[in-house]
C-alpha cells in the first residue's frame, strides 16, 4: 500500500511540474515586440514599455491588461494588443486625431474633436487645423457645440473659412472690419474703439459708448451696399426716424410712433423717400386700423417688394423674423422706444439731440461700388456722435425707471418671471413678445430688479441700467457702480448679476464687487452690508473668491445661481434671508 501511494505521489509531482518547468523555458520568452508606427507622441512610453516585455513569459502576459494600461494614456484613442506567435508580440496604438490647437492664456494644446485636451503643440507635428482662443477647457467645447462646420458661405470654402465668414460678416458690413482670402485682416477705427469699449476697466462708461459706436454704424447703413447687392436703396435708420417725426406731428395720429406690424413697409421700402413712406403706413391705417392680419401685411410687403416668390421671401421671414431682428437693432442704438409692451417703435424723447443731428445729416442715401470703399466709409467715427449732449435730469430719469419697473411688477406673476429668469439660465430663448426685444445681459439686470421690486415692497429698489424715455431697459448698469442697490432702514445690499458661466466669474466679476462693498462700508452705518451674486452657475473659483473676501475683509458676497436666487425670494421676506 505505502509502495503505491509513493508510486501515485510521484505521477502526480510529474503531471504538475513537468508543465510548470517546460513553460519557464526561453522557448517562451519574448524576444520579439512590434510597435507600430501610428504613435508619434507615445514614442518614449511605448520604448519603455517594450524594453520591459523583453524576456517576459509570453504565457503569463496579459494582453487586455497591456491593452488597458495603454488606453489610460490621454493621448490614445484605441489600443490593440496581440500575441502572433511564441516568443513575439504586436502592440497597435492609434492617437487621438488633432482637430484643434486650443490657445489658452500663454499656452497652446492639442484638442481631439469634443474639444478634450490631450497634449502640447510641441508635441505633434503641426498641421494645417484651426486655433481656438478660449479661457479654459470648458470653453472650449462650449465653442465646438455650438460652431459646427457643415455649411458653405458663397466665396469661402467649406468648413471653417464659411464659418468665420458668418461669424463676422455683420462686423464687416458695419464696418468694424475687413477680410479677404489670403490678406491679413484689418480693423477699422470704430472696430478698436468697439474693442476698447468691451474690454475697459469696471469704471468706465463703457455700456454707453458701445450704444454710441453701434448708432454710428446703423445710422449711416445702406441696404444696397456690395455685401447684399439689394434693388431696394435706403438708410433705414433715418428713414424710420424721418417717418416716426412726421407721425408724431400728425394730429390725427395717435403719437405712439409705428406699429410693429408696419415694421416690415420699412424693411421692404425701395427708397428713402420719408414723404410716400408715411402716407403709405397713413392709409394703411385707414383700411386696417392696428387689426390687419399677418397675411395681409405680407401681400403689401411682396407687392412693396414686386414680387411674387413666396419661397424666397417667406412669411415667417418678412412678419417675424426681420421684425424681431429689426427692433434688436434699433435699441441698440439708444435713440428708439418701445411703447405699449413692445407694440410700437419711437423716438426716444431722451436723445433728442442726436436724433435730429442724424436727420439733419444721413437722410441722403450714399451708394458704394466696393466692398473696401463702403468699409471705409462706415469704419470712420463721427464725432459729433460721441460728443452731442442730451439735456437730461437725473431725477426725472429715475422717476421714469422706477414708476415703469412698478407697471411692470404688476403686470408679470412671479411665476413668468421666474420662467424667464431660468431661460437665461439654461441659455433658453424667451417667449415673451417684450422681453425678447431685450439683449440677454439687460435683460438679466431687469429681471432681477422686477422680481426683487415684486416681492420686497417694503425696500427701495434701484436698479442702474440705462432706460429710455419709457422706462423700458435699454443697456446694462455703467462700471464702477452697482447692478442693482436695494436699501431699507438697516440694510445696504449690492445686487451684481451676470451670465458669465466659466473662471472668469471670479476674475472679472469678485474683485469688482469686493471694491464696491469696501467703500459702501466705509461710508454707510447701516448694521448689514453685503452683495448679493446671481449666475447661471457658479464657479468654484467665485465660491473660493467670496471666502477669501469673507476671510481678508470681513464682507459678505452670498453668490446663487439664478435658480436658486429665485426660489430665496418670498413676498415680504426679508432679504437678510440671503445671508443664510
């Protein structure tokens, strides 16, 4: 029995070591390692890589455990990895494929197509692909999702040279600059001044100077210039105001200046022939008061036009779209009023001197035969712009804010504010015929002042963008001051709103606000004084700059997203609710 139990112990021994010993032979060794040539960047990773399988048992070698370690790398793309035969081994590694050089700060990177960085431009050859200037990496893909590339502008390639052509043939057509293929791009005068303006200090009057510079170019616009080729020949901007002073000199007329629906006779108008322009819009109102269809409108317009192509000229286009357009463009300038919520477009009685300077002097329609010659023409400044004075009270002014913020406190509900607060938040389009016509950022200020005015009877609300002679907002708060002030017997609160998303919160927004709040507090006796901050969302930085404030100065800078800001709101809460 002892004999045979040694005899089975010894084929069991050979069974499982015989194998064991014949696979640490070299026969198994890798001796042999393919890389292929598709990696560039991964060159001394994938070396190292190799100089350590070398005369490692091909047998206990993990492919897929190789294959993972590689696609870790932020570089790789995809990884193969395969055993061919005894002793050799084949390693595949494809990149990611270089779609944008990413220029940030003093750095420049390489971006895969969702816009990821992945390496540094000394780390590729470079490659004929395009740059993008941002901020940060979250900016970047901001760029990417909403500039796709799938379309052709007419004299441009496909792809990113129809893309630009788009992003700034308006800028070119008003005259802030001028690009050709192949030529270096040139910047006008007002184009530098439009660039100063945005990028001045926080205590600048740089809200006002964009108005000035952006009435500069509509007011000396021309619808047949060599970038549009159009039959129709006139300067819409001092034909409209042409036409809207002789509706308000008409008695029989109501004073409220144009109706929205008459907005497209102007659009559609062949010449500058003010007179034929303000009897047509006359008798139009005679036949059809302020009750005319869409449809309606859109036979006079395609008649206007001479035309009958309804899909060319569509509907849509010529009822809505253009309209909506048109009045973005005309407050821009600061000289127009909207009446009745949105209803009519009129002078503004505040810009009265600049308003009779540019009837006085762009009423003749100037033609141009090339494209550089009407660039040139409406990239110069005209001074007179920039220095005319308007003979305005300041208390007038904001009696004429605060009673129109009270109208319309009455005439929104919380709830429609609120929505249209989250659709700045989420980057939404409003669908409200009023507050649409608002740029995004004014629009930001007012809504913010409305729901604080509504619900906080008891405290002064002042907001401090610039209104016309409606009330209605216009342009954001000037620097140096405040978005909003709300006061009461105890308190001084400072209101900073913006849709800045990124870092840039802290940088340009905190340090402002923090200069604000120290010399409120060195001037002010009141027991509580802090800001208010509202975003869309906010930054980790910004969260970090409000501590240190809090930390370095012992003040109070509470930031809320939007939302959340919302939802803080109670009527006749008390706004110390925002320091918990």
């Amino acid at each position: 029995m002892g004999i045979r139990l040694l005899f089975l112990s010894g084929i069991i021994y050979l069974i499982y070591m015989l194998p064991q010993n014949f696979f640490r032979l070299d026969y198994f060794n890798i001796n042999k390692v393919n890389v292929t040539d598709n990696s560039k960047m991964l060159h001394d990773e994938l070396t190292k890589l190799t100089e350590k399988l070398y005369n490692k048992n091909s047998i206990y070698i993990d492919s897929n455990e190789i294959k993972e370690f590689i696609e870790k790398d932020i570089r790789v793309e995809s990884a193969k990895v395969e055993k061919n035969s005894l002793g050799e081994i084949t390693i595949d590694v494809k990149e990611k494929d270089l779609v944008y050089y990413a220029v940030i700060g003093k750095n420049i990177y390489l971006t895969d197509k969702d816009g990821k960085i992945f390496a540094y431009l000394n780390e590729k050859e470079v490659e004929g692909v395009p740059f993008i200037i941002a901020n940060s990496e979250e900016e970047i893909k901001e760029i990417i999702e909403n500039s796709p590339q799938n379309h052709q502008e007419a004299g441009f390639e496909k792809g990113w040279d129809s893309r630009f052509d788009t992003w700034y043939k308006l800028s070119k057509e008003f005259g802030f600059l001028y690009y050709e293929m192949d030529k270096p791009i040139e910047i006008s005068k007002t184009g530098h001044m439009l660039c100063d303006a945005y990028l001045e200090n926080e205590n600048s009057n740089s809200g006002e100077k964009i108005q000035k510079i952006f009435l500069n170019a509509l007011m000396k616009y021309n619808v047949d210039n060599p970038y549009r080729k159009n039959l129709n020949k006139s300067t819409p901007i001092p034909l409209l105001l042409n036409v809207l002073k002789k509706l308000k000199n008409d008695k029989e007329e109501n004073g409220a200046g144009i109706f929205r629906k008459e907005l497209p006779f102007l659009i559609c108008w062949k010449n500058n022939d003010s007179d034929e322009l303000y009897k047509y819009i006359k008798n139009f109102r005679k036949t059809y008061g302020y009750t005319a269809s869409n449809e309606v409108v859109y036979e006079r317009c395609l008649e206007l036009l001479e035309s009958e192509n309804e899909k060319r000229f569509k509907i849509k286009q010529i009822i809505q779209e253009s309209v909506d357009d048109l009045i973005r463009k005309l407050r821009i300038t600061g000289i127009f009023s909207l009446r009745g919520i949105g209803r009519f477009v009129d002078i503004n009685e505040l810009e009265k001197n600049k308003i009779e300077y540019i009837i006085k002097n762009y009423s003749k329609c100037k033609t141009y035969k090339t494209e550089y010659e009407f660039y040139k023409y409406m990239g110069e400044m005209d001074l007179n712009i920039i220095n005319i004075e308007e003979d305005i009270n300041y208390e007038t002014v904001e009696t004429i804010k605060i009673t129109a913020l009270k109208n319309f406190a009455v005439k929104y509900e919380n709830k429609e504010i609120i929505e249209e607060l989250e659709c700045l938040e989420k980057d939404k389009n409003s669908k409200d015929e009023f507050l649409k016509l608002i740029d995004n950022p004014t629009r930001l200020e007012f809504l913010t002042s409305l729901i604080l005015i509504k619900n906080y009877p008891d405290l002064f609300i002042k907001p401090n963008y610039s209104i016309d002679d409606e009330g209605n907002p216009t342009f954001t708060a000037k620097g140096g001051i405040a978005d909003i002030e709300v006061y009461d017997e105890k308190s001084d609160v400072l209101v900073e709103v913006t849709l800045i998303k990124n870092r840039q919160q802290s940088i340009i927004e905190i340090p402002a606000i923090t200069r604000h709040l120290v010399e409120l507090n060195e001037k002010s006796e009141k027991e509580n004084i802090f800001s208010i901050f509202v975003a869309p969302n906010i930054h980790e930085d910004t969260k970090y700059m409000c501590e240190f404030t809090k930390y370095h100065k012992n003040l109070d800078i509470k930031p809320y997203t939007i939302s959340n800001f919302a939802k803080k709101i109670k009527f006749e809460g008390s706004i110390l609710e925002f320091l918990n």
